[in-house]
C-alpha cells in the first residue's frame, strides 16, 4: 500500500464539510500518503461538488501535498480498488431534513435530525441507499473500510454490518467534543484525558473520566451542571436538572438532552420553528453562506466559517481514524462498532458506540460488562427502537416502521406514531422505495 | 401439616376483598383445610377489619366449615407459625392513592395506582412496610410462603426477595383475566387454554397462545383489535392501534394502554379527573357502598356487587396458588418470581410476571429464553425503572428516586420528574421515614 | 385426530425393546387411540423384524385393541402421515457397536456404547441416517414429532435440532430410572419424587430431589454412597468416592462413573473384555436368547426377560411423552430439548437433559440459571465435544472429528485421538460415507 | 508522585529472578525512577536475599542510579507507602515444589508446578501467603498495585481479586514469549505483531496472529507444527499432533502440551523422574549454581545463565507493565485480570489470560466475546477447577478440594484424587493451616 499511496473515495463529496477533511489529510501527508482522492456526488449536487471541489483541489496545490482530486457523479469508478470509502451524504438533501423536523412537530412531537421520529425518517432513506454503496464496494474494493459518518451515524453502522461484509466503522463528532471539553474543563491536554464511553450513538455517556490516570468523573460532572456548555452547536442549551446528574455521576452527551429534557427541549423547538425557523432551515442559510465563501477563487485553506456550522471535528476524527487503521496506532477512540458482548446489557450483533482500539487489523472495543442500572433501561429501549428501525427499512414492513416509532421514547403513542409514520411516508414517497 | 391443619395470615384482613378470599378458602376447604384464618389490620382500619371480619365468621359459620377466623391488630400474633402469608394492605389507604393520582396530573403526566409516577409512589410507601413484615416473618414464621397482592405487585415482590429470606410469590389479577377472555373468545375451558405469559406485572404478554395445543394467537390478536375488551374495570377502554398490535402478534395486557397509548390515556384521565373523579375517588365510594352491604348482619356470602369493584379474581387467585403449592400440584399459573434467567433479556436477580410451575417446593419459572425486540426495549427501560424505585424506597436516597421517575416511561422529563418527586415527598411525608 | 386416531412410525421396528413400546400403546390405548402402528427397519434387519413384528400383532390380538400393525422395510409408507415417529435403530447392528467398544481399548481408552470414543463412533455412523430420515419426515409428516431414543440421545437429538424443521425430543431411560430409584429409596410413590434434572445426555445430575415437597437431596446422596445400586444394566456398579459425591450433593447419574471413575471402569472394562467379552458382546448373545423366546408362537406378552436386557422403560417413557402430548398433560418429564437459555453456562442452541413441561405445542424446560461450579465445568467439555461431534458428522471434517475426540475427557491425548479416529473411520468406512 | 520518585517491594525478594527485574527497572529509570526498591523475603530466605540483595546493590552502583536496595525481613516496612508491589516467593520452597511433582506420579498422574495436581497442592499453599500481603497492603499501601508473579498466576490473581481489595495484576511470561516467537517466526519486529491472547494462565491462546495488521494465523500455526519451538524452558519438546493444531488454527501456549498430549508428556515426565530428576529438582541444582555465580563480589550486571532458568522474561514483563501504568502508557499487554464478560463464555467472576489495554487507571481487558467451541470446553473446564482450588484453599474445605482435583483434566478419577489429596494434605501439613 505504501509504494502506490492511498485512494480514498468520499460518497457526498459535495459537502460543505469536505473541506475540513481536506485539510485533516493534508496536515497528515507525512504518514498518510493520500494519492488519490475521490469527491463523488449526485447530480442535484453537481454545483456544489464543483465549488467544494474546486476549494479542495486549491487546498492541495497550496499545500503542495502529491495527491490528485477526482470528482465525479460516478461512485463505482470512484470506489474502483479504494482503500477507504467515507459517507457524509444526505438523501433528500436539507429539504428532507427540515420536513423530518416539522412531520412531528405536528403532532407535538420532537422533530430533530438524528433522534425521534425524524432522525427514524431519515434512517429509512438512508439504509438503502448506504446498502447499494456497500454492495458496490463488495464488488469494487472488498478490502476496503468505510468510516461512516452519515447520520443517524450508529443505526445505518448497524446496518451495514448486519446486512453486508464490509469493514465498517460508524464516527461521530459528539464523544470527540465531549473529551475536548473535559479537557479544557480540566486544563489539562487531551492526551491526558481518557473518557471511557459506553451507549449508543447520540446517547453515549462518558461512564468513567480519568485525567492522568486520576478518577475525575465526579469533579467534571460537578462542573457540567453548574457551568452548562453543551459543546453541540445544533442543541439548544438547556440545563440539566443538577440531581439526576450528579446521581447520574457520568457524562451525558448533549443529545440526553431530547431524553431527559424531553419537555423543555419540546418547547424550546416549537418556538424556535414559529421564530428562526427549524435547525435545518437555519443550516441551510449557513450552508448557502458556506458555499458563496467557497466559491471564491482566491480561497485555498479551509475558512474559519465552517467552524460554526456545528458538526466541527468530524472529518477531523475521521482523518485521525484512518490513519491509525493504516499505521496500527493501537490508540483508543470512540466508535461505532459491533457490540459482540462489549456491553452485556445489550445484544451481541447491534452497534454500540464505545471506546475501541483502533488496529490495522480491525476496531477492538475495549470491554465494559454490565453498566449501571441508571443508563441501563434507556439505552436499551433505544437500541431496540433502533433495530426496529433497521428492520423496516431493509423490509420495507410497516408493521415493523410502526412499532420502531411506538418503541421510541420521543413519540408519545402507537397512535401518533402511526399518524407520523403516515405522513414520513407519504412525504418521502420518492426516496422510500421499499414501502412501495 | 395435614393434622393440625393450615394457619393463614392475611395482612390488610380489612380490605373489600376479604370476602372473596375467604369464599376461596371455603370452596377449597376438602384439600386446603385451612383452621386458623387470621385477619390483621393497623388502627386506622379497624372499623373495616370489624365489618368484614364479621362477615367473614358469617361466611364460614354458614359453609359449615372447620375454620376459626381471628381478628386483630396484633400482627405478630397472626404471623406466628403461619403456613401462608397473604398480603392486601393499601398504605396511606385510599386517600393516598388519590394523591398518587392527582400529583402527576398536575405536571400533565399520566397519574395511576400502580403504573408512573402513581405507582412509584405506592412502592415508596409499602416497601418500608412489607419489608418490617418479612422481618417479623423471618422470625415467627420463616418457612411460611407470602403470596403477595399489594400493588405494584411485581416491584413488592423483587423488594422482598433482594432484601429478605421469605419465600414469596407476587399475584396479579391481570394475567387470569387475560386468559379468561381468551377462553371466551375461543369458546373453549380455561383449561384448554394455555398462554405463555412473559414480561413485568401490569407489563406482561401473552407471548404466545394455544387452544388445545394449536397456536390461536393470531386469531385471538384479530378478535382482540376488532373487538375490543379490556376486560379490567380499573382502566378506560382506549382502542389498540390495529396495525401495530396485529405486527406486535401477541396479547398485550391491558395495562399496556398506558405505555402503547400514553397521549389517549393521559387526556381521558384528565377529562375523567375534571368529571367523575379520578379512579380513585370512584372507587372510594364503591367501597363505602361495599362496607355498606357488608355490615348487614343477615348476609353470609360474598355479595354479587364485589365483582364490580376491579380486581376480581384476585383473591381467587390466591387461593387457587396457595392450594397448588400446599398440594404439590404441579400446574401452570402466571405468577411474580425471580428472573434466575428465564427471560434472557431482563438481569437474573429481578422478579418477572411467567408462565411457571407451582410445586410444593418452589415456584418454577418456565424459560423463555430471548424475547423479540418489538417487546423487549419497553420491557427493559420499566424494568431498569422498578429496580431504581426499589433502591430508593430501600435507602431513601433523592437522586436515585429522582433517577427511577426520570427512567419511568410516563414521566416526560427530569425536570418534571422533580418537581413531581418533590410533591410525592412532601404530600407523603408520614409515610416515608426513609427520606427524611 | 380423535377420530381417524393416531398412526405411529417405529424405525428400527425389529428392535429387541419393541414389544415393550406395544406393550405401552396397548396400555395407554383408552386415552392414546394408536389405530396404525409401523414398524419399519432395513433389509438386514428382516428376518428380526418378522418375528418381533408376529409378537406385536399376536399382543395386540390378546389385547383386543383396534390396531393395526404394518411391518415394512419402506421408510417413506411408514412415514406418511404420521402423527409420531419413534426411532430405535442402530446403524451397523451390535457388530458395530462391539467395535466401537474394542478400538478404544486399544490405545488405553474406554470403549463405551455411547459415551467417549465409542459414542462419538456411534454417533457419526447415526446422524447421517437420522438426517435422512428427517428429510423423508419434512416432506411426508412435517407435523409429526420426532421421538428419538437412539444412542447417543442428546447428541442426535441436537443433530436434528440443528440441521431439520422437526419437531424432536430425546429420551432417555436413565433419569427414569434415577426416579424410581429415589422413589424406592423414600418408600414413596413415584408421583410424590420431583428430581430436578440439569445436565447432558448420560451427564444428567439429579440437582435437586424432592420427596412430598421437601428437600431430601442429602438424604438420598447418603444413601446412594452407602448402598452402591446403579440401577443400570449396562454398567458395572463401581463404588462412588463418598466424599467428593457428598460434596457434590447431588444425585450423579450411572455413566457419571466413566467421568469421576474414569480409571476404576476402564480397568474393570479391560479385564471383561478379556473374559466375558465387552457389553455389546453379552448383549448379542442375550438378544439371541431373546429372540428365540419372541418367536415362539405361543407368546402373546412382553416376555419377562427383556427387562433384564437393560434399558428397560425406555419404551415405557416415550408411551408416556406420546401420551402427555397428544392429551396436553402439562406433566413434567426429563427429556432432551433445545437448551434455550435454560441453562445458563451452556449455548442457546445445543440439546440440554433437562425437566421440562410437556404439552401439546411443545416441550418446554424448566428454568435452570447458572449451575453450580462443580458440575459446571465437566458438562461444558463434554458440551462442546457433542458440539464438535455434530459438526463432524455433518460436514466429514477430518480435522473436526480429530479436535472432538481430543476434546472427549475419556481420550487422554490428541495422539491417541488420532489413532482411534483413523481406525473408526477405516473399520466404519461403509457407514461412514461424509469422510470418503 | 514524580518528585518523591517510586517505592517498589518485592515479596520473595531473595529469588533467583531478582536481578532481571533490577536490570528491567536500572534499564527504564529515565522513565521509571524507583527511588526506593525493597527486598523481602522469610527468614528461611535469608542467605539468599543477602547473596542476591547486594548483587542488586551492585548492579545499581554500576549503572549509577539513585536508588537505594532495602534488604529485610520485615514484609510491613516494605509494603508502607509502596507504590507497587511484585511477588515471586514459593511458600515451602522448591523442595516443596518437588514434592508436587511427585506426589502424583504415585498414582500415574501428571505432575507439574503448575499444572494438574502439582500446581493445585502449590495453590493451597500460596493462597493463604499471599492474602495475608494483601490485608497487610489494604492497611499500609491500599492503592498500590499488586503485580503477581507467582503461579500458578492465574489462580493466585483470582483469589486476590476475589477476596481482597487490592488492585492485582497477574502476570505471565508464557504469552509474551509466545509473541516473541511470533516475530521471530515472521521475522519481524515485536512491535509489528499484535497476538489476541484469549484464556487462562498456562491455558492461553493465541487465537489470532497479526503482522502489520495482516492475519498470519495460518502461516504461523504451519510453521509451528512443522517446526516445533516451545519456548519455554520448563516444559519437554513434544510434537504437537499436526492436524489437530491446524484444525485449531490457533497458536497453543507451550502448556497446552499438557492437555493436548497428557499420554506422552507423561511418559517422559515419568521417563525423567527416574532418570535426571524432576524439573524441580534439576531447578533446584541451577539455583545452586545461580547462587554461586551471584555470589561472586565482582559480578555487577545480570549473569548470562539466569536466562537458561526458565523463565526469562518474567521480570522483565514486570516492568514494562509497571512503567505502562506509571506512565500512562495505554499499550496492550497479555495480562491476567478480572474477565467481567471480556470472554462471554467464562463467568464475569474469573480472571482469564487476555490481551488488555494498560492505563494509569487500571487494567481494560479487550472484548473477546464466545469462542471458538474447540476451545470453550477445556478452557471451561479449566476455569471450574480453578474457582474450586481457591474455594478450598480459603475455606479449607476438604470436600471442595476434592472436587476440585476430580474436576481437573490431569487428575484421572475421584479415587485417584482422593489418594493425591491425602498425600498433598500430610505432606504440606504445615503449611496448610486452613485443613486443620
């Protein structure tokens, strides 16, 4: 591999997150040889694959890094013998999104992104579509990794290594920035820092926080409710209820709050959709900021702007990833991966997101056992909602669709549920072939 | 024990079920010779204990039986050398469960005897109180079996088998209705009729149905969302969404309404509170009837009007239990028992609501192994729920309390959860010496 | 059913035992109407089964009962529409089985009809022909249950549940006899015994032992070390260590003598080999004498001398199970059944001997937990020697085959395991035809 | 820490191994700077702790460390305030070990130090020594480490873990030479090959094989069964049978020779014993001779023939995991530590052999998950001999140490163990107190 350097192939190549990957490969060329990088897209987003790409290829230049960007609308000549394979698209692009926000807002439910009723809307466009890439790549680059960051990021990990052979690891931003913040709450570097996590994507607890070897869980969590810094740009900072916390005596991730603060978080949204708008409609104005910056010609670094558009750190993780995958760093990071008895609580065969070693020869989740009672029943009934949700999408079964929605903990009924679920389906009717 | 006969104690001997209990012991009496039947009760229930402890010497004077009914108030005179313990105390006695009820209403969440916050409540107040039981057991009566009915009757019953040496046995209504609308809809005997009960008390399924020995679990799903029964007076008759009991295909139990239909549920209790009370208050005045009718010196067998009362057959239950164990008959009920790894998915040391075997010498959960996910998540977070509430009610401490009604499917947020724990601590205070 | 009454397949109907089984049928016929019984074997076995078949139908013609019986060596007649098949064959006759006792010996190691290297032998000479007999059953009698008592029981009776859609339980006449040995010890009726049955196959422990309800495991364990009966015809009657059986403190069954006397038996089996002749070779010679009485015209009755064939009630038992699942007898029998999780230290998908509730849809076990230690670890090994004898039979893996026997705790070495596989397969060829 | 430098006692500090630990600490003091290094040993030991003491006082003297060597007999004035705290004593010393070798050769048994009944007779006496340090370290040094060295390491790891509070780390070099192995095998650099040790002490495997990240399970196994290196000192140079080893596909420890081969190493081991004397006593001249070299005023560095003892690599392992942990250094090392579900197959209870994530904060075993069933049963089997042996050796418990030895795969019957025990018992009277 290292004679001829890597290829690496980028599925949603046009985002406006691409130039955050294309800087975290530049800053490590010296040990991670990228000759070959691959922006693939769609054709409704050929304008912006052009702009980002275009931005990339001035990134590399003025680095003066040897690696060739290809952009193209065809993934199978992109995937072609790829040594890594990275997903950051979105079906349906923002419009999908925000319709995933307002369908359960109607029905005086939670409509967020990733958790809920709309993150399970956008489960079930995504899992087909992330199953064609993988049957490509069974085809195409059978070796390779994917390092998926397509959100809902554990459910379509699940997916993929229930329903194919491919090597993959599910990232997510949220446990970075959550050890980026212990660090800083304890003014200590990162490396000193060793959060072990346990749960499930979007509700992963830092169960235990160490700094230099020093057990400092309940001095951060001490922090945490009275200094409250959710770190998460797209989650309104509401407080934790400073007991249940500290009784808790872990790190919740920012997204606990749509499940401990169910009500308040309900409000908070009904009113931010009457005034700003929903968070996708405000990512969408960011993002055609974004984009105009991008398009600018004498731009080649990646712009400080798209630190704000939240989801920071993410292309970076994955960077950090995919070289200690190609050097054997055998560093610990958390990941999505198959849980294989990591968590007792939980079946073998789902996805956990949970600190891991990162080999060449594969993601090892370090061992947790049973976890606490405290964390145990709700991550449990997400899990299960998240298999559901797996299951209907693969079958396209609505019996099934329906029961996910009824298991989650953000809709209130089976009878609301079916009403969202109605129209999630009526309104996606294009990008849910499977419900035909 | 044949010679001397059985000595049994029933705690709460003043409830409105007595009567049921003692015509039990009456039809049993050739196999059951119960001798000593001591009815005990505390001060404030005196009066009852009188009225229907009268009545019950009616009952067994006209029957003709060789059964000496004891009343007192003495409760360690009742316990000592006892065959079985029955338990039927309401602590706080009606007007707190009208408390239970009212308190979460005001937060606008669901408000009920034995399930949410009401019934985290109730546990709060009775464990203290079972477990001074099992200790005076523990000493006067230690190989006696207590066959519990206080409710929640699945949480009393893992409080006392975690935290005492007493044989017991938690008995639930829910489950012997259920499979008596099986056999009415089957048009079959009871005995033809075998479900396979699995899940949590007042969260159990008929996981599977069989009607001499065929599988009619469909066909009973079907006439169940057609024709809807729910067959226990405590709980509104909400319609099941088809769809998703149809996909679920497996008898949900009534109580299920409050978890499958939470929204429709929490706005008939609030009409229903505006209106004709909450159950509570319905039922207080049904008792003041049923004491009524009672106190007439010319009656001598359980009135008819009883059975409108909610909770018929429990005391049936009782008797039918206590008459397997003592007999050694070997034959199937659903009962509270510890897990011991029964249902795979739940911890071994919780109790669950089977299908098990009765022996004289214990009470054999069948296995169930692994249950399906569509089932498994709910009962898992109610589960971590009732294991938090009865660590609370053991050592008083707020943030765990605080955690168990955060957990708790039916309470919308932590911070509601406080404030909701907060009214159950004050409005309780007498009752709850643990947390001050 | 009732009406058209049962039909009943016997493979291997020209077993020695078969008159015990129509002696059962003829017993039961009130409540188990077998109108049509087959009794089926191969071409080598037609002169036996002439003469055993003359002796059903001349009991049968005493008994006055309305049965018929077909002797056939077509499979598939005997197979179509059957509501029961029971099988008791023995693949490569006694001639077989006396090698499987001597090649063994050989190499120092004991030579046992159905455990060690003897039973692995056995076993991969029956799965085959099981397995074929499972497919002719999948096609001709999906519906029928499976009731095998054919040697090594746990391990085909795992074979079928692993590898067909039939319904299968296995039996075995040793915790039968366990039964009514500690009935006889009690001075009890059989129906007052309740022994709680954990284990494997002739690996099965008495945990528990119950007499009217109480506890009385020490009792019979101080009796058992005292008053050595074995209680099996087929092993000789090696003194326990009383000491460590004590400890044990439960009933060990008959072959546990191979494991926990493993030196003592196989100097005794040296020595009668070198007088007697080895069991299978006494058993040719009893089963001539005994099929020289069934062929006298005269007899009309099981003959008293099968009882001292051994395995006696072997018949009796599977007239039992058949009698308890068509008439839905919730009795509570030990057989051979998919583990499930009822065991807890051993895999979900393995055959476990163990009691379980037999009704009309299905054998379902008791709940078990984890076990204790000292029994834990010698069931393990051999549950993963079954496991890998299985995968051996199957698929005729060599090295499979080779990792089994190493694995058996009556094999002392992989060396020696080499040498008795290379001679079974070489002395078994014809039988043997997944190894060619 | 850093500023007052480490405190390390050594328990058995006057053993032959001390100067490859002095050299590991003299070699690592820029990292690790152990200011204050204490030899204990017993009264018994003290010409050697003189004779090896103040070799390390001259070893540290020559490569001008600051860091003083304590010579004593006072084991509490070492263990106050240590940091961290090896052990490498042999309670009776090697003709104790001798002893244990012998004994079950009597009776055609394998006879090992730390295998079989040989290394369980070293447990009894171990257990109770080395809980008496660890209540004295839970008064003097609560948080310091306990690096375990003595064997047999597994169990001894066990019983502290068990019934102690003392952080305890068991360590071995058996896998560690086993890695060495593997690079030499590859010809690579150790830090190029990761082993997934999976098991027990002296029972361990190396279940998969990376280079670079490339599986070379295969290619390893092939060379192992065609060029055959143990590796370890201590054990004869048997042929692995070749077919099993590559159905395994696994890389065996050198003492899996013991179970895989139990005939033939038994034959020599009897062959030896007649002839050069037991391991031990062929040890026992080597110390002799050690003494003599160590003895010598000129000598300041590590002798070359400490490296023939057997082994070599112990100490070393010692202080690449102390300095891990003192550092921080989160590398994977082959340690025995508490399983808690890291091997789904074994109770969470145990400690197991594993590969495990090294941290300031502890010791973090990988996820294993179930194993292969070829290697389930004998290490199941194993590990339930194991929790006997401490159960016996805490409770002094002569029918639990029976069971134990029957239990045990190199003990052949109940009857046989039962002689083994009584010898062991009466000649170690005296250091078996807990037997009395």
């Amino acid at each position: 591999m290292i004679e001829k350097g890597l290829k690496i192939a980028i599925i949603g190549g046009g985002s406006s997150y691409t130039p955050e990957i294309i800087e975290g490969f530049i800053n490590r060329y010296a040990e991670l040889p990228v000759k070959e990088l691959w922006l693939v897209d769609i054709e409704a987003g050929k304008d912006k694959l052009e702009i980002v790409g275009n931005l990339a290829k001035r990134m590399v230049k003025k680095a003066g890094v040897d690696c060739t960007i290809n952009l193209t609308l065809d993934r199978r000549s992109a995937l072609k013998d790829a040594d890594f394979v990275t997903t950051q698209f979105r079906v349906g692009l923002l419009d999908a999104r925000i319709r995933d926000e307002k369908i359960p807002l109607r029905y005086g439910c939670m409509g967020q992104e990733t958790t809920g009723a709309g993150g399970f809307a956008k489960a079930l466009r995504t899992i087909p579509v992330i199953l064609d890439i993988c049957r490509d790549m069974e085809e195409l680059c059978p070796d390779a990794w994917l390092v998926n960051f397509t959100n809902p990021s554990g459910i379509i990990t699940e997916a993929v290594l229930k329903h194919t052979k491919i090597k993959c690891v599910g990232l997510c931003n949220v446990p970075i920035l959550m050890q980026k913040m212990v660090a800083e709450m304890m003014e200590a570097e990162e490396t000193d820092i060793f959060v072990h996590f346990v749960g499930l994507n979007h509700l992963v607890w830092g169960r235990k926080v160490y700094c230099k070897g020093e057990d400092v869980t309940e001095k951060v969590v001490d922090l945490l409710v009275h200094d409250i810094q959710s770190g998460v740009k797209n989650i309104p900072e509401n407080e934790w209820v400073a007991e249940q916390i500290k009784d808790l005596n872990m790190l919740p991730c920012p997204y606990h709050r749509y499940f401990y603060l169910t009500d308040e978080m309900l409000k908070e949204e009904i009113e931010a959709a009457k005034t700003v708008g929903t968070r996708g409609e405000v990512v969408k104005k960011v993002e055609e900021e974004l984009f105009a910056i991008y398009a600018n010609q004498d731009l080649d670094v990646k712009p400080k702007q798209l630190e704000e558009r939240g989801g920071q750190y993410y292309s970076d993780a994955a960077c950090t990833l995919i070289h200690a995958i190609y050097n054997d760093k055998r560093i610990v990071m958390p990941v999505n991966v198959r849980n294989n008895g990591a968590i007792a609580d939980l079946p073998e065969n789902v996805v956990v997101e949970t600190s891991a070693l990162i080999t060449k020869h594969g993601v090892l989740p370090l061992n947790t056992g049973r976890v606490e009672t405290k964390i145990r029943g709700l991550m449990q009934v997400v899990k299960a909602y998240e298999e559901l949700t797996i299951e209907a999408a693969v079958t396209g079964d609505y019996g099934v669709a329906l029961q996910a929605l009824t298991m989650n903990p953000l809709v209130t009924s089976a009878g609301i549920a079916k009403k969202i679920l109605d129209d999630i389906l009526l309104e996606n009717k294009e990008y849910l072939p499977q419900f035909q």
